[in-house]
C-alpha cells in the first residue's frame, strides 16, 4: 500500500484541475436566448443628466463586436473618442467627451452586444436619456427602396439620416446628425427628434462609414428642407449610385506613337473636335482612358478639343495638344468580336466590336454561312457606324429573304478581313453562331400601357440581369407594342425620359436633381412580384404605374396635425 498516498494525490489533483476549468457544457439544447438586460445606468429615459459612463449589466457573459462602428448614437457624437469594454456580464462605455445642452441622446446598440457562447444579440436594445428637463419625442418615418431591382429583395445596410439645415457637411462627407437603419422591407424610422429644420437622405452602408461612398454606394436625397416640428411620416426615398466626384483629364501620355489621355471618371457621351478627326485622326476609348491615333502626324503635336459628358452630367470641356512620337514599339494586334443577342427572327443584327479603329474591310472575306455549304457575301450597306466618330463598333443588319429556310446561320470574318488605321490586320478568323427563332414559338404580341401623363417615356423589356431586350420610346402616347418575344420571365419597366436624352439619368445632388423616375410593372401572383412571364403563341397586355413619388406629402403631413390638434381641442370641451 505504499503507493497508496501517491494515487490518492493524482485523484485529487485531477478533481481540482476539473472543478477549476471552465468550459461549453457539452450536450443540452443550443442556447438560442440573447442575453437579458439587468440594469442599465443611467437609467433609461433619465433627464437633467451628463453621464460620462455608461454601463449596462447582463444576465450572462457578455462580448462586443465591432462597437464604435455597430452602436449608432444620435444626434451624432465623436465615436472616436469612445471606449468600449466589457467585465464578464458588463459593457461599460467612456464617452471621454461633452454633450450638448438640452438634448435628446438615443444609444442604439443594434448588434453589437451579444453573448459570450452563441453570438445571440438582444433585440431593439437603447438607451435613451436627454440633458435637459424633456425628452425630445417628435419622429420621422418612411420608406426606402431601390430604385433598379436587386439581386437581393431584401434591405440590408441601408440607413437614413437627417443633418441640421446649417450644416456645412452632407451624406457624402460626415455622419448625419441623427441616424437610423431602414429594416429588411425598407421600413424606417427615426425617434427622439428634436424641433427644427433638416436634410434627409438614405443610403447603402456596406462599409459601415454611417455615411455613403459616391463611387461605389447607392444614396438618395430629398429637395426640401424638413421642417421638423410634428411626427413626419410616408416620407420616400429611390437609391441609385452617382458619382458626384470631379470629372477632368487626370493625366496624359505617349504609349507607342500614341498619345493616351486617362480621366477621371467613364464618360457617357464624347465629342472630339479637330481638322483631322476621321480622317487622320481617331480615337478608341477603353473604360476611362481615350487614346489618339495620327496616321500622319509624327514628332509633332496638335490641338485637339474634348467635349465630355459623365452620368451625372458634369461637362468637360478642355483642349489639349496631343503629340505623336516615331516609336519602334510594335504595334497591338487587331481584335474583334460581335456583340448582341444571337437569336432572330427576320433580321440578323449583330456588332463588330474592335480594340482599335478600323480603316477598311476586306468585303470578299465576310460571310454568312448557312446549311453547311451555302455562302452569303457580306454587301457594304448591309454594315454601318452606328456613331460617324467612333470606328470601333460595327453593325451588321441583314434581313433574311424568305427563300432562306434555315435555322442555323455562322457570321464568319477571315483573317486579314479588317484592316485598322495602323495597318495591322485581324491576325485570326472569327466564327459567331446565330439560331433563327420560329415565329410560332414567340409571343404574339406583349402589349403595355404605362398610367403616365409625363413624355417622353423609354418602355423596356430586360432579362433578370436588366440586360434590354427590347425597347420603345414614346414620345406622346402612353403605350408599347411588342411583337415576337421569347418566352420567358422576364421584367418590363417605364422610364421618364425628363431631359429628352433617351437614356435614365440618375441624381444629381449638387444641383438638387432627383433621379429620372423608374416604374416596374406588377405580377401579384409570381414569387416575384416585378416577375412578367411572357409565353409562345400569347397575347399579353399589361399596366404600369407609377410608383408614390420621391419626397413627403407635406399637405398629408399638415392634415393630420391639424386633425390630431382638432382632436386635443374635443377632448378638452369633453372634459370641461
């Protein structure tokens, strides 16, 4: 038994090791309760304070996540100079900082507070005090929505905010001074307001800035100045992107016997002016750099004048010396490619698409191919710039002869067919496939009706991508006519073509611009409810309405204040 003691030591030290060590209980059900609040200091709703700390006690362990970016304070404080921590079942919050006097503070924690074992976050978790003798209770409520349809039908990140109507920053610059997040429907609204004159505006937060990025997040805005002194509700917002950063020439530079110019931004629309241009001179433009070809111009420079247009319709309108230098650097290869859908019925319309400017075609290579041996020459007025200045984009438009009977055609272009204004040929054939679609497998007819006094009107039919397949532009009847669709799911929507340019313009914020109205049609009996199925051998008509306008109905607004103030006033004879 000597060795008696020896076990008896082991034993215990494992007991106590065991006893000591904390850990997950294994088995049981899953812990799916989020913590519950205790005790929160200063009390909720508390007046006439100026708390430094604050501290919020927990039923169980307790974590933050992400707190100066997750805990949404209004009106806005300096999140940055705020500390965060915790102690087991406590979140103890430094302000390090003054509020302001005779203020309503609201503390929204949203998920930033979960606990320690399955990240379970309380529900519409804040803490609400003010600084003065009241608590400010006006509210300001709506809805948000995005203005193009979404891969994602629900509202994620989006958020509203209103700035005080002298402040010099805006949802492009600073957080606003009162804030709050929009739920899965778009649904929002914010509390605790105090009296006054606001901006509004809404955006996607993806980043978590509590303010929008021009260049990659949608925002909205609304023109009139809010004037806050009753609950605000029904107000509505429309998200799009637009970049209101500075369009101008970033750069220049010779490439080659080249000459680049790199801008800012992608332009929509480009004129360039010169003695030369097409003739000597052209242009290709890739994404956001143009570049300059001379077929004759070297070792010397010419003026070249640019008129740019953006999306949000910033103009630049500059002129620049573009110099061409004798270079030995290869030239690039000539590239093509077609473009479009690759389905007809009568007419086979397909686009060349070039890396340069193309000079002149080889006619005798360019074909048509059909029923294995059959061959169609490719006739000159058969093919088109679509723009007189950009020799980049080719049309092809051949009607088919009713003689042709076949299903299957092959756009085929031989090596050395283009010859671009470098000289250089397209170095490989090129094949493109195209089906020729039965008539009687279409649609007969998609007939649509947009409930719409305001022209011009753009009609489109888009694929669930909102790639266009088709397209009207009404300039003073309200419908569309659509013949020999394929069938399929489809989205058909009307745009309010304000500026007459035939394309939707988005918003404009410095110069307090809405963006051009956007109505989807209506299918209450698919999943979807913007889903139109369009079948073969069917007729279809259909209606568009307008959707509630960007803004708020003031007059609605006013209404009911006035009725809520008749209503005070009848309860008051009643209890005299």
């Amino acid at each position: 038994m000597k060795y008696l003691p020896i076990i008896l030591s082991v034993i215990l030290t494992i007991t106590l090791y065991s006893c000591a060590k904390q850990s997950t209980p294994m088995g049981g059900p899953k812990d799916e309760e989020p913590p519950k609040l205790v005790l929160m200091t200063p009390e909720n709703e508390s007046i006439n304070i100026k708390p430094s700390i604050i501290e919020l006690e927990f039923n169980e362990y307790i974590k933050v996540e992400n707190p100066n970016k997750q805990i949404i304070v209004t009106p806005r404080i300096n999140k940055q100079e705020m500390e965060v921590s915790t102690n087991r079942n406590r979140v103890i919050i430094k302000l390090n900082q003054e509020l302001e006097d005779s203020t309503t503070y609201v503390f929204n924690f949203q998920k930033t507070i979960k606990d320690i074992t399955e990240g379970n976050a309380p529900e519409n978790l804040r803490l609400v005090f003010s600084t003065g003798p009241d608590i400010d209770s006006l509210t300001f409520s709506g809805k948000v929505e995005h203005l193009f349809m979404q891969r994602e039908t629900l509202m994620k990140d989006v958020y509203v905010g209103l700035y005080e109507v002298n402040d010099t920053t805006d949802v492009l610059s600073a957080p606003p001074y009162y804030i709050g997040p929009a739920d899965s429907l778009g649904n929002f609204k914010l509390t605790n307001i105090k009296e006054g004159k606001y901006l509004a505006y809404a955006w996607h937060d993806a980043n978590n800035s509590l303010k929008a990025e021009e260049k990659q997040e949608a925002y909205a805005f609304l023109t009139d100045t809010i004037n806050i002194n009753q609950n605000i509700e029904g107000a509505q917002f429309y998200l799009s992107k637009a970049d209101l950063s500075d369009f101008k020439v970033n750069r220049t530079t010779t490439i080659g016997s080249n000459f680049d110019i790199i801008l800012s931004k992608y332009p929509l629309e480009i004129s360039i002016e010169s003695d030369d241009i097409n003739k000597t001179l052209f242009y290709r433009q890739n994404d956001k750099t143009l570049r300059l070809y001379h077929t004759h111009l070297l070792n010397d420079s010419t003026s070249v004048r640019l008129q740019l247009k953006d999306s949000v319709g910033f103009v630049l309108d500059t002129t620049l010396y573009a110099k061409f230098l004798e270079s030995d650097r290869k030239k690039e290869a000539l590239e093509v490619k077609t473009e479009g859908k690759k389905n007809f019925v009568n007419v086979l319309r397909t686009n060349f698409k070039f890396n340069k400017p193309i000079q002149s075609i080889i006619y005798d290579s360019l074909l048509i191919k059909y029923d294995t041996s059959s061959i169609i020459k490719v006739e000159k007025n058969w093919v088109f710039f679509k723009d007189s200045t950009d020799r980049t984009s080719l049309t092809l438009n051949w009607v088919l002869p009713d003689s042709i009977k076949s299903e299957s055609f092959i756009v085929y272009a031989g090596d050395s067919t283009f010859i671009d204004i470098e000289s250089q040929f397209n170095e490989d054939k090129m094949e493109s496939t195209f089906k020729r679609l039965k008539k009687e497998t279409l649609s007969d007819e998609v007939k649509v009706k947009v409930n719409s006094s305001e022209f011009p009107i753009i009609v489109q039919i888009t694929d669930k991508k909102e790639e266009v397949i088709a397209e009207r532009y009404l300039i003073d009847k309200n419908e569309a006519s659509f013949e020999n669709i394929e069938p399929g799911t489809y989205y058909i929507r009307a745009i309010i073509d304000r500026n007459k340019n035939r394309r939707w313009d988005t918003s404009n914020l410095k110069q307090w611009l809405y963006p051009e109205p956007v109505y989807y049609a209506e299918n209450p009996n698919a999943e979807n409810s913007k889903d139109v199925i369009v079948r073969g051998g069917w007729a279809l008509e259909l209606e568009i309405d307008p959707r509630k306008e960007q803004g708020i109905n003031i007059k609605a607004n006013s209404d009911k204040k006035e009725a809520t103030e008749n209503n005070k006033t009848e309860n008051l004879s009643v209890d005299k």
